[in-house]
C-alpha cells in the first residue's frame, strides 16, 4: 500500500499565465505559508481545499479571484454543510471551516 497522497501531482484550475489568476495566487499563498513555517502537509491540504472551491466557483460561471464576492463564499459554506461523503456522512465542521 502507497504512502497517502503519493498520487498524482495537484493541479490548481486557471490560466497559469494570468498573473492575477487562480494558479498564480495560490502558489504565492502556498510560498507564503511555506515561508512562515507551515508543514508541507498543511500547505498541500489548503491548496486541495481552495481547488476544490475554485471548480466549485467555475461551475457558476466565475472564473476570476475578483469576481469572487462574499455571498458566494457564503453559498458555498453552506453547500460544504450539505456536501455529503461516499458514505453519505456530512464533512466534519472543521473540514467545513
């Protein structure tokens, strides 16, 4: 059995070559947080988690980080709330935050 999350290198959506764009962002947020002593796991967690709301946020049509408003980070608060595992378990709160 594979060390977990020996998988596929991660891919972030968006256009790598839009400075302003997702791929761009959070890979200076991902060195940010590198730089201020986040474990590896840590960063690769919250880059999983903010390109699973980048598909989310490109399944509504939004393609840019300054379209992004908060009504619809609050929509998709409570769609993580709703979300339900292979198991049918909801996310555990602190998967939610």
């Amino acid at each position: 059995m594979g060390r977990r999350g020996s998988g596929k290198p991660f891919v972030v959506p968006g256009d790598i070559s839009d400075p302003a764009g997702w791929p761009v962002l959070v890979g200076e947020f991902c060195e940010w947080m590198g730089a201020h002593g986040y474990s590896p796991r840590t960063i690769e967690n919250r880059q999983k988690q903010l390109a699973a709301l980048i598909v989310w946020l490109g399944e509504r049509g939004v393609t840019r980080p300054v379209e992004v408003t908060r009504p619809m980070l609050e929509r998709y608060q409570r769609w993580l709330f709703h979300y339900r595992k292979r198991d049918g378990d909801p996310l555990s709160f602190r998967s939610q935050a």
